[in-house]
C-alpha cells in the first residue's frame, strides 16, 4: 500500500510539475537578484563571512557541501516541495482532489516564484514551514525542523506566535517548550554573530524611527495586486474553507495576521504570502476528513485554476516596484490593468 501510495504521489506530482512550467512558460537556471548573493555564499562558504545574507547559511551550505549551483538546488527541491504537498494532501483526500489542489497551487506564486527568480530561499523555507507543522506534536523534531527554517530565512520568526498558540491551545507542558527556546535563542546567537551588518535589523526598523509606516507607504499602490498575485484565486477557496471550518478561524486568522505584519518592517509583499500555502494545505484536509465539502466542489477548484492561469503574475517588492512576470497572450484577466 506504501510503495502504490508512493508511486502515484511521485507520478501525480511529477505531472503537475509538468504542467506548472509548461504555463510559467520558463524555467531560472541561473541565480538573480539577491539569489547572487547567495549563490557567491555557497561557492566562498565560510561560517563568519562578510557575505550580506550570511545568516541565511542553510541553502548556500546545502548547495556547498552537495556540490550542486544554488538554483539546480532550487529546483530540485521544488519538485521535492510539490511532491510533498500532493503527498500530504492524498493522506487525506481522494487523488483527484489531492491532485486539483496542488495543480491549483502551482498556477500561483507558491510555485512559479521559485522556476522564476534563481538562487531565493523561499522553496527551501516553504518545505521546512511544512514540515515544521506537520511534527508539530512532537516538540523536540518541531525545534529542529523550526530552528532549520530560521536558518533559511529569518522571516520565520513571525511566525513563531503562531505555533505557540496552537501548543497553548494544545495545553503543552511548560518543559515542552524547551528545545523550542533552545533552538531559538542558538539561531540569534548564530545571527548575531554571522551576520554581516548590511541586511541586519537595523536595515529594516532604522526607516521607521522617522516614520512608523515607512515600509507600508512604499508598497501602498500596489498592495493589493502584490498581495492578491501570491495565490491569486485560492483566496476565494480559503475563505470558503474558513467559512466551513469555524474551529479554526482563529488560528489561521493569527497566522494570517503575522504574515501582514512583515508589511510594516519590509517590502517583499508578494514573497510575504506565499506561505498561505500551509493554510490551503491543512484547512483543505479538514474540510474533507469531516465531509463539509459539497460534491461538486472540484467545479469550483477546476474555475480556480482556469482563472489562475489567465491572470497574469506580478512581483511587488521593494521599493514598491512591481513587475509582471513571465507574460502570455493568455494572460486577458488582467486584474491590474482593470484596476488601473
């Protein structure tokens, strides 16, 4: 029953894979942007370096020590990511609808940002935030995973109240936390002491002693597409799982709070939400095990994703530049241009 379960989630990804690059209409084979910074980290490795994004070690240390350029290791690990969300998702669901949703989630951001812009951590950090959530009930593999995912990216602290509420809500032991405070107080001594002093916090709270919503104003015209291009459609699918799971809405309804927070300190808006992934993954698995799905909501997932892929993409990051990514003739329901 493993291996069967196994080999359809590879086949069934791997089809999905296909066709998430065949409609991002390309594939980044080489390192861009701040993805350079880290690709020349992996080829001059050293633990204390006077590389800018050095506390970001985890992705340029794989990639030295495998020997792999920064963005082969990228898509490597985005096949691994979409294999890993099917697979997740099949635990639960039947294979249609397992495989509706992930098809849905690569005509996003979710997936496309990685092919797309080389040598980024987010595919990497997006595996860790997965896998950190599913062994949340085991705190020491939760702390290891976790401290792993501050490593990759330091964003992940946001999202550490969280995880707290839900152990709270849990009703964790005191003792529980520890290897979780032990992770994050080793990750800032290692921040503090890797860290180059160019992209280090005073980079992003130094703005805001002159004006508290420096970074908001930066992105404010184009808040709303940059936010709304992370996942696009899929946002009408949360708020319908949302609307079922009434349990839950508190939680993620934090989680998603802690996600906009990041909007105040940084202007990276779109990357910000792409881990809505995690949401889509767990809500969607609830509401099928506890049959509030009405039968014919694959129409709805199958309107998502036509949709998805006939709206354009666009990047919004610092300093409220916006970018649209990878154009087709396809794209007619420019969202953006009607807003404009």
């Amino acid at each position: 029953m493993f291996k069967n379960k196994t080999l359809v989630d590879v086949t069934t990804s791997s089809s999905i894979i296909i066709f998430g690059l065949f409609i991002n209409r390309s594939v980044a084979t080489e390192a861009t942007s701040l993805g350079l910074i880290l690709e020349n980290y992996s080829v001059n490795f050293s633990l204390i370096s006077d590389n800018p994004l050095s506390h970001r070690i985890l992705l340029p240390f794989l990639s030295f020590i495998l020997n792999i350029h920064v963005q082969t290791l990228n898509i490597l690990l985005t096949f691994l990511f979409i294999y890993l969300i099917q697979s997740y998702l099949s635990e639960k669901l039947s294979i249609f609808y397992s495989f509706l949703i992930t098809t849905a989630i690569c005509t996003t951001m979710i997936f496309q940002f990685s092919v797309t812009y080389g040598g980024y951590p987010d595919v990497l950090a997006n595996i860790l935030l997965l896998q950190s959530y599913k062994h949340k009930n085991n705190k020491k593999v939760f702390s290891i995973y976790f401290l792993l995912l501050l490593l990759t990216h330091e964003s992940a602290l946001f999202l550490l109240p969280f995880f707290l509420y839900i152990f709270f809500i849990n009703k964790t032991k005191f003792k529980e936390y520890l290897p979780l405070l032990i992770a994050v107080v080793f990750y800032f001594v290692f921040y503090f002491i890797a860290n180059s002093n160019q992209y280090d916090v005073s980079f992003y709270f130094k703005p805001l002693l002159n004006d508290p919503f420096f970074w908001f104003k930066d992105s404010y015209n184009v808040l709303l597409i940059g936010i709304f291009s992370s996942i696009k459609f899929l946002f009408l699918y949360l708020l319908y799982c949302l609307y079922k799971l009434k349990n839950l809405r508190i939680e993620w309804f934090l989680f998603f709070m802690l996600v906009t927070s990041q909007l105040f300190i940084a202007g990276d808006v779109t990357r910000f939400y792409i881990v809505l992934f995690l949401p889509i993954l767990v809500l969607s698995r609830d509401l099928f095990t506890k049959k509030l799905a009405p039968s014919k909501t694959y129409f709805f997932l199958i309107l998502i994703i036509l949709l998805n892929i006939t709206t354009p993409k666009y990047y919004v990051f610092a300093p409220g530049e916006i970018v649209k990514v990878n154009d087709s003739r396809i794209h007619f329901l420019d969202i953006y241009k009607m807003k404009s």
